[in-house]
C-alpha cells in the first residue's frame, strides 16, 4: 500500500474513532412549513339587497399561484356558524356562485339588517389551510 493512502485510512480511522461517544447531537432534518393558502372573498358589495340577485367568489392561492383545493363556506353570526352555504372543490382556485333573488337559496327577509361573516376555508393537500372572511348585512 502507498503511503498516502494508509495516511488516508489512519487519518479517517482517527476521525471515526473521535466521534464514537462524542456528546454531539445526532442530525435532524428539518422540513420546511407547508405554504399557508391565501383565501380572498370578494362580492359585489357588503350589502346584497333583499330580493336581488348577488354574487361572491373565494381565490385561494398559494405563492400568487391558483391551487386546486376543497373550498368550505359557512355563514358566522357572533361567532357562531348559523348557515351552511356550501363545500365546492375547484380545479383552478376559483368558486364563483350568484345567490338568487328569489327561492330557496335567496337571502331571507330576516336577514335584513343582521350583520355576519361570510367564512371560507380553503384545504388543499401539503398546504396549510387557509381562511377569508368578508362581512355581510341584507339591505331593503
């Protein structure tokens, strides 16, 4: 054997032999935070009028970037959830609805005057959830 590599093989011996029963920490890897969704509501106002029609949509990004995601809408009343409006799954970021001027889905005439929030919760897999929130009060 040349004497540069049995340098090389005491040397790391050496070095191998200095680590055994070191008080060093072991290596963790760490991963880094998933990106948090970014949710948007937007609406053609905050004041839908009683017997009109009226339209939202909820955005959720992550990194400026559309993401495919689980989309779930509830009405909040003081904090509490008082209405269910509905859970959307979108390929491209994007849930667009109109609420009808009449009908079931309509807004009803005891909805005039109270103010809620409108939550949307965006879950989309190896990202961390994401909410919006856009306050709402029914006019005449």
């Amino acid at each position: 054997m040349c004497s540069a590599v049995r340098r090389a093989l005491v040397l790391g011996s050496a070095l191998l032999l200095a680590g055994c029963g070191s008080s060093a920490k072991p290596v963790t890897t760490v991963s880094a935070p998933a990106a948090r969704l970014k949710v948007v509501v937007t609406a053609q106002s905050h004041h839908p009028v009683l017997h009109h029609t009226w339209w939202y949509q909820v955005t959720a990004t992550a990194n400026g970037k559309p993401v495919a995601c689980k989309i779930h809408i509830q009405v909040f009343f003081n904090g509490f959830s008082v209405g269910e409006v509905g859970t959307h799954v979108v390929k491209n970021g994007i849930w667009r609805e109109t609420i009808p001027a009449k009908g079931v889905n309509a807004f009803p005439p005891a909805a005039v005057g109270q103010h809620v929030e409108w939550h949307a919760v965006a879950t989309a897999k190896g990202y961390a959830k994401g909410v919006g929130v856009y306050p709402v009060s029914v006019v005449t």
